[in-house]
C-alpha cells in the first residue's frame, strides 16, 4: 500500500486516505475490469451469432463425419473378424486333410453316408452332424472317402464357431473334385442336379489364382439362398497345398444379422444407419421406411441349382425410388455430407465406404432436429449472458457499499491503533513508564509488544549503565588504572584521574597529545607512533603497547596502551578514539624476577644433570669392582657356610644399587627429555606370548599360573620394542612379587576407545595378589611410593609404575590401573594402534593358514627401511617358532647378535657401515648355531664390484615378497636337517 501524500502540505486524516486507496487501487480498477468483461462478452455474442450458421453447419457435418468413419470402422472390424475365420478355417481344413485317422472314425462317418444309383455320395438324414455331397461327376471308384472321413474331423471345430457368433449362418467346404460340406446339415441330394460341377457355381471363381491371386480372403456381394435361408454374404478363403487349389471354404452371414446391428447402435440427434453394396441396400432398419417407403423382404424359395446357372445376387429395389435417387447421387463419391429431400421431409446424409469391402455405410439425421436442439442452446446461453451482466452490475453496487463501510471501520481502528503506538512512543522518549497495550491487528499488537519490551530494556539498559559506571569507577579506583578519550577534531585527550596520579602528575581535565608523547620514551615513541597510525587508516582494528612514560619524579614507569576508534565521519576519517591505560609496572618487574628464576632453574637443571652423571659414573666404578669380586667370591669353593651367605647378600645388595641407580637415571632423562624413543608397528600377541615364556621359571618357583587372553594375537601398536619391554618387564614383575601363593595372572589384548573418545590398543596385565584400594590409587604412579610396602621385604625401588606411565605418555598413550584391596590389581598399557592392513592382505593372499617352523629360530633384521621392517614383523606373526628382531644401525646389530644368536641375517639399508664389513664382524662373534644371510633391495657399488660373503645364499626385493620369504625358509629348512644328519 502506498503512503499518504498531502497535496497541500498538511498531513491526510487516516479515514480519507484508507478511502481513496481503496477507490482507487481496488474499486476503481474493478470497475474498468468488469467494463471491460462486459465489452468482450458483448463483441464475442455479436461475433458468436454472425458465425453461428456456418459454424453450426460444419459442426453438424463435422460429427456425421465422425459419425459415419467410426461406425464404418466398426463394420470393417467386422468383416475382418469374417476374413480371420475364414482363413483360420483354411489353415484348419488343411491340416485335418493330412492328419490320419482311425478305422473307428472311418466306419463311423461313412456309415452316416448312402450312395444313389447315379454314383452321388450324401448324407440323407439330419443326425445332427454335417451335411455331405460327393457329386456323381466324379465316379465312385475316384471319390475319395479319407477325405470325407478327415475333413469330419474339424465339425467339432465349426459347430463351435457357429454356436459362439450369432451372425453366422452356415460354414462350408466346397472341393475341386465335386465334394461339398456344410454345418449345419443341409439336404444336399435335393438342392444339387446329379452330376453337378461344384466349382463352376455359386462364388467358387471368386476364390480361384485368376480372379484372386493374392490368395487372401473374398467377400461376396449379397446373394439368394439357394436353401432358403433369406439373402447372405459370404467370405471364401481358398484352401491350397502348396499351387494346386483343393477347395474353397466359406462363412455365410445373414443380412438380417447386420440389420440387427444397425438398429441396435446409439447415434445423436435420432439417426440411423444404412449399409449398401453398389446399388444394393444390405441392411436399413425399420425407421428408415419413413424416409424411403416400405421396404418388402424379397420372396426367397428353395430350388435345386441346375445346369450352369450361377446364384441369384440382390439387385435394386424397385420400388424405393429415394433410395435409388441417393445411392446414384453418391455413387461416385467415397465419403462426404449431403442435404437429401426424402419422403418424410429435408435429411442430412453421411456417407463412408467400408475399408476392405465394396460396401458404404450411410447415416441419415433429420436437419430440422439438429437445428432446433442447437437453437434451443443458443437460446439458453443468451438468457446466461443477460443473468451474468444484471449479476455483475449488482454485485459491483453491493461491493461499493461494503468497501465503504469497511474503509470506515478499517480507518477508524487503524487510527485509534496509531494514536495508541504514538503516544507508547512519546513515553518512552520522554522516559516514562509505559503501560502493555492490546491491538486488534497482530502486527499492530506486535508493535506494541515491541514498544514495551523496548522501555524495559531503554529502564534496564539505564539501570546496568549507571551500574557499570559505578563498576568501572570501582575497578579503576581498585586497580589504579585508568581510561582515555582522545576528540581528533579538538585534539583534547581526555584521561581518568588514575592516570595522572600513576606519573605522579596533577590531576587536569584533559591535555593535548602531543604533550603526553613528549613524557614518552623515545625508545618507545616510533612504535606507539605506528600502532596509533594503523589503528587511524584502519589497517588495524585495536593495538595494544607496553609505553614508558617519566614519573614526575624522573624513574620510567610501564604503562599498557590499549586503544581502538570509535567513531568516523562520511568519508571514513577518524573522530573519536578511546581505550585503556594499564599499569604493568608490577607485572614487568614479576617478568624480570620470573626470567631470572628460569634461568636458575634451567642451570639447576644442567647441574642435576651433570651431578647424575658424574654420580653414576663414580658410583659405578666401585660398584661394578664391587659385582665382580662377589662374583669372584662366589666361584670359591672352599668358603664357608656364613661366609657365602655374606657374599650372596652383598651380591644381591649391588644388583639392587644397580638397578636403583638405572631407574634413577631412566628417570633423570625422560625428565630432561634425552631419552630418545624409536616407535615402530609391533605384533603385541607375539611379545606377549615370547613374555610369557621368558618368565615361566619364574611363575613356577613362585607357584603362579598364568594365561593368556589373545583375541587372534593380531593387535598392533605403534611403539619403542626396548621401552615397551621394559614397561611389560616392569608390569609383570609387579605381578609376581605383589601375588599370593597359587595366585594367577592373567594378559590379554584388545582395542577399544580410550577416556578421550579415541581408538587405542591396549594390553592388559591382571593379577590375584594383594590388590589396592581406592585411597591409595593417587600414589600408585609417584616415585619411590610402594603404598606402605616398603618394609615388607618385597624387593623394589618405587621407580617402575612411574617410569613406566612416563614411557608410556612418551609414546602416545598411558597406563591405568585399578583394583580392590586383597582381590588383586590390572594394570593396563594403552597405545596408538599401528596400520599394517597393506602387509596383512599381502600375507593373507599367499598363506591361507598359519606356517610352523619345525624348530625355534630368530631373524635379525638390519634396514632403516620402515616397510622391510613391517613386511617381516607381520609375516613372523603368522609363522609360530619365527621371532623377528629388529636393527637399525650397524651397532644396534651387534649388540643384538650377541644376545639373540639369530639363524639369520637380512640386511636392508644399512647406512653406517659396509654391508660385507658388517657382516664379517657378526661372524667373527661366538655362536652356536650356524649362520646364514641374505640382501633386499638395491645394492652399493662397493658390493657389486666386491661381491658378498657365500654365506649371502640368496637376495630379495624391498620388502620382501612371499615368494623370497618362502625360498628362506625351506633354504633353512634344509639347512638344519644336513646339520642335524652330520650330529648323527
């Protein structure tokens, strides 16, 4: 809707400009829709009824047309239906001639026939079979009987036809050699001469290759009955056998059939139909003779067929001169619409030929009938026109009215609704206390729901405003820090009080800025100039700097700047800035003291680490001269019994001072973070169960059962093997010392979400030994806390749980515990999970089962290569006797050769060492089994141009197909049985 405009510069009352709108935007515009409505109705009835005649003339032929082409077409469906039969008939009267038949069927027709002396063969009596004719044309000795006898065969087949399509008057069969069938039984020895030739009466011809060479199916013209059956039409079908005609079979119709069809259609307007063959009529029903006369049934009487004489067909009626008028007026014209004057006055004809035949089918409608019905209509729709108009003029008067009394009362509540609103809006602009009102109009009561939310918050925001100023006061009176305003244009900066009494200053009102940058350190006055510049042109939004400003009595004192603008002009320059001005005085003399004490800590550190390793380095010379002459003691063995007590314990006293000193140091680096950690995809299942064997001695002495809980042994962690060793070795241990007599132990693996919502593996170490309880559980972790068990003669040191959580935590995961005081304690090692699905699949699609080794045997791996490392970890997990060890560096390698004694040696990518010169010292180490080796990969030039040891029996690629893992084990296999065949 359009605002009100004053035309003469004072504001529109509300009931006239709701008044006009309405006139104008909606009644107005109506009132030239329904002109206009009216003006079309007008020029479309003057129109309508100039092309009323012809229109209503081609409308009328237009439906006869329509009317003449579908009932034409239905008659063509007809006549098809007859031309399928008759060529199903065909097919049909051919087979049954070929198909044999029984001496039963044979004794049973024949005997139905009788032969006259003249040579005629037929059926004399009607036993409900069908009628049968030998002519005596052809003599006896040639008739042949099996067709008789076969063609009987199909009467079921015919009288079937014949009782389901009431239109059908007989079905026959009319041979080449004079013999005719028919159905039903007809008294053929008295409607055919003796010695008759069949073929050259009736329709026969018509079927014939010289006047029907397409072979299709023929309709006859209508013809006498011979029989007395009225007037027919016949459809023929020639029946052949490859070229040669062995008869013709043919469906006879009545007219009457058809007559009857025609008085049953439903046509418009009173028509009827009429069918017509050239000058013949076919079919007209009854209500025709009003037109064309009485049309008399043509007198039929039965008589024989003599010599050469052809069947009688219909000519035209004599005396329906209409009828002959018309059908000679069309005779030359397919299809069309006339106006024909008959008997009964003028007639609209319709006329179509009937597709496939020689007949047409005319549709006669009385012309006057048709007028007065469309009269009658057109009558009706003018009465309409005028109702319509009187109805619109009507309805536009009472609309008038309505909208002139609903613009009033719309007017007066939007006015009383406005002036309640206005004056909501003066109280609140006046500070107020405004009062809910309702409105009628939802958006109107919106309004004014709006309107006192709006004074609830203008009350609230003043009340929240006046107490945070009196916060603010509060807090810079409590803090000693200050706020600022800076005005460009006056280039006044105005500073809370706080300000001026931190410099030490008088307090004034405002000051000029360049007088406070002229207290600046000039150290500090180059950036504070930039931040302030990029805060003016916008290329920062707020900046913050730590200032120095002069105290009145000289000393610099710190001061945060903190600021931002709040208000520019059109044109995008700066008019009013404010912000903070901060005393971090304190704050940067804590920072001087706290820098100073990280320095001290950092050399107290330094110092704690040299103190550890000159400790250990002093404490260990004694003590390892102490562990060797123990052990030099303990070999004597002429000591006496106290005295190999002494050396035992004091053996036993070092080794505890050792392992003390080692955890101690353990603990020392991972605090200092020099402990380095190599984590790599490890088989936990296959530790675990190689755990298990290393402390079964152990469980045994302490009469402990332990059980393994795998799950597949298929878990992978990503972890340091050393230190996780070292994390299970402590675990364990705890487990046996803290356990009972006959106590149990139990390790499984698994996965699963950790307190943090992520996937982890877990390997879990559970006993039945004294447990813990709750209380106890925060110094489960802490260094040296054995939670009371320090005097209970349970040898430990308190280092283990804490030096392992922290390895743990080191390589992504934790350990949690949980337990119950006297019901045992689990202890559970969780890791970040290792994806080795690649090599799985690998493995998985060689081996469909699990491999065994006949004896325990180690391959020690040596390759920086992280996929040769895996490939063979994951194949040594399917392969049970098989442990894979791990190196990568040369020194790494001979450590572990000289405690693992592996079988054999893979080298990889070895970067520090020459692959032969390696090689050559891990031979030169003592071993009891022999040692073989191999190379994956590419080689250096130095090995190919030197060649490797013969003990280098094979080489592979990286990593290691299966093919290469499958050609070393059976080479070892074979390995171990000659050695073991040379023991013997």
């Amino acid at each position: 809707m359009s605002k009100p405009r004053p035309t003469d510069g004072a504001p529109r009352p509300t009931r006239r400009w709701v008044w006009h709108e309405l006139l104008r935007h909606a009644l107005v515009p109506l009132l030239v829709l329904e002109v206009a409505l009216l003006g079309c109705y007008l020029v479309l009835h003057w129109l309508v009824s100039g092309q009323q005649d012809s229109t209503r003339s081609e409308l009328v032929n237009t439906q006869l047309e329509q009317l003449t082409h579908y009932e034409a077409e239905h008659i063509s469906l007809l006549a098809d239906d007859w031309r399928s039969d008759a060529r199903q008939l065909a097919r049909s009267t051919l087979r049954h001639m070929d198909t044999p038949v029984t001496s039963r069927q044979r004794e049973q027709e024949l005997k139905r026939h009788m032969s006259a002396g003249d040579g005629t063969l037929y059926v004399a009596e009607n036993d409900g079979g069908a009628g049968s004719y030998y002519s005596s044309l052809v003599p006896s000795y040639l008739q042949d009987h099996d067709k008789v006898v076969r063609l009987s065969t199909m009467d079921a087949q015919v009288s079937d036809m014949l009782a389901t399509q009431s239109e059908l008057r007989q079905i026959w069969f009319s041979g080449y050699d004079g013999y005719f069938r028919m159905l039903p039984w007809t008294d053929t020895r008295n409607i055919f001469t003796p010695g008759v030739d069949l073929t050259s009466y009736g329709f026969y011809y018509l079927a014939d290759d010289r006047n029907n060479p397409s072979r299709g199916a023929v309709i006859t013209p209508p013809y006498q009955d011979p029989v007395g059956s009225g007037w027919l039409v016949s459809t023929l079908m020639p029946v052949h056998r490859g070229d040669f005609l062995e008869g013709v079979v043919g469906i006879d119709v009545t007219l009457d059939s058809l007559v009857e069809r025609l008085e049953n259609a439903e046509l418009p307007w009173g028509a009827y139909l009429i069918l017509v063959s050239d000058d013949v009529v076919m079919a007209m029903p009854r209500v025709g003779e009003q037109d064309f006369g009485p049309q008399p049934a043509p007198e039929v009487v039965p008589m024989p067929l003599l010599h050469d004489r052809f069947l009688d067909t219909a000519h035209d009626v004599e005396n329906s001169p209409a009828m002959a008028h018309l059908l000679r007026s069309i005779s030359d014209e397919a299809q069309g619409v006339r106006s024909v004057s008959l008997l009964a006055g003028e007639r609209l004809v319709g006329w179509r030929s009937v597709p496939g035949t020689d007949w047409r089918l005319l549709a006669v409608v009385d012309a006057q009938q048709v007028n007065s019905g469309i009269d009658i209509w057109n009558e009706r729709f003018n009465q309409l026109g005028y109702v319509m108009l009187m109805g619109l003029i009507l309805f536009f008067f009472a609309l008038l009215v309505v909208m002139r009394w609903r613009a009033e009362a719309m007017a007066a509540t939007l006015s009383e609704s406005l002036a309640r609103l206005s004056d909501m809006a003066l109280r609140i602009g006046r500070g107020q206390p405004v009062v809910r009102e309702r409105f009628q109009l939802q958006e109107l009561d919106q309004a004014g729901e709006a309107l006192r939310e709006a004074a609830q918050r203008r009350d609230q925001i003043e009340l929240e405003r006046a107490e945070g100023a009196r916060h603010v006061e509060m807090v810079m009176a409590a803090s000693g820090d200050a706020t600022w305003r800076y005005d460009f244009d006056q280039d006044d900066l105005y500073l809370h009080e706080n300000f001026f009494l931190m410099l030490g200053l008088p307090v004034r009102a405002s000051m000029h800025l360049a007088d406070l940058d002229a207290m600046t350190h000039p150290e500090d006055l180059v950036g504070l100039l930039e931040a302030r510049w990029r805060v003016m042109h916008g290329e920062s939004w707020a900046e913050a700097r730590d200032v120095r400003y002069r105290h009145a009595r000289g000393h610099w004192i710190w001061v945060q700047i903190r600021g931002q603008i709040t208000r520019r002009d059109h044109e995008g320059r700066p008019q009013r800035a404010t912000g903070l001005a901060l005393d971090i005085q304190r704050h940067k003399q804590s920072l001087k003291l706290l820098e100073a004490a990280r320095d001290s800590a950092t050399e107290a550190s330094q110092s704690k680490s040299r103190f550890f390793s000159s400790f250990s380095h002093e404490i260990r010379t004694p003590l390892n001269a102490i562990m060797g002459f123990t052990d030099l003691l303990c070999e004597e063995a002429d000591l006496t019994r106290e005295q190999r007590r002494y050396v035992d314990e004091a053996s036993h006293a070092a080794a505890q001072l050792s392992a003390l000193i080692e955890d101690v140091l353990q603990m020392s680096s991972l605090e200092a973070g020099d402990l380095p950690l190599d984590c790599q995809p490890l088989s936990v299942g296959q530790k675990l169960i190689r755990l298990a064997g290393q402390y079964q001695p152990r469980l045994e002495s302490a009469n402990l059962t332990l059980s393994l809980a795998l799950e597949g042994e298929s878990l992978w962690l990503n972890a340091d093997q050393r230190r996780l060793d070292q994390i299970l070795g402590n675990l364990m241990g705890n487990a046996i010392k803290y356990n009972r007599e006959g106590g149990w132990i139990r390790l499984a693996i698994g996965q699963e979400r950790n307190a943090s919502g992520v996937e982890m593996g877990w390997v879990e170490i559970t006993d039945g030994g004294f447990g813990f309880d709750s209380a106890q559980a925060v110094q489960l972790f802490q260094p040296f806390s054995r939670l009371g068990r320090e005097d209970s003669g349970i040898e430990g040191t308190g280092l283990g749980l804490a030096l392992s959580r922290e390895l743990a935590r080191r390589m992504g995961g934790d350990i949690t515990a949980r337990g119950e005081l006297g019901e045992g304690a689990s202890f559970r090692v969780w890791l970040p999970l290792a994806d080795v699905s690649a090599h799985e699949r690998v493995v998985q699609a060689a081996w469909s089962a699990e491999k065994v080794l006949p004896v325990p045997c180690r391959w020690l791996v040596i390759s920086t290569r992280a996929q040769d490392r895996l490939r063979l970890e994951v194949i040594g997990s399917h392969v049970a006797n098989l442990e894979i060890i791990i190196a990568s560096s040369a020194a790494q390698a001979l450590r572990l050769v000289r405690d693992v004694s592996p079988c054999l040696v893979i080298f990889g990518d070895v970067p520090d060492m020459n692959v032969a010169a390696l090689f050559a010292e891990i031979q030169r180490m003592p071993r009891e089994l022999p040692l073989w080796a191999v190379r994956i990969g590419e080689r250096h030039a130095s090995e190919a141009a030197g060649g490797l040891p013969e003990a280098f029996f094979d080489s592979g690629e990286s990593p290691p197909s299966m093919s290469d893992i499958e050609r070393w084990m059976t080479h070892l296999l074979v390995s171990f049985q000659r050695a073991c065949d040379t023991d013997r």
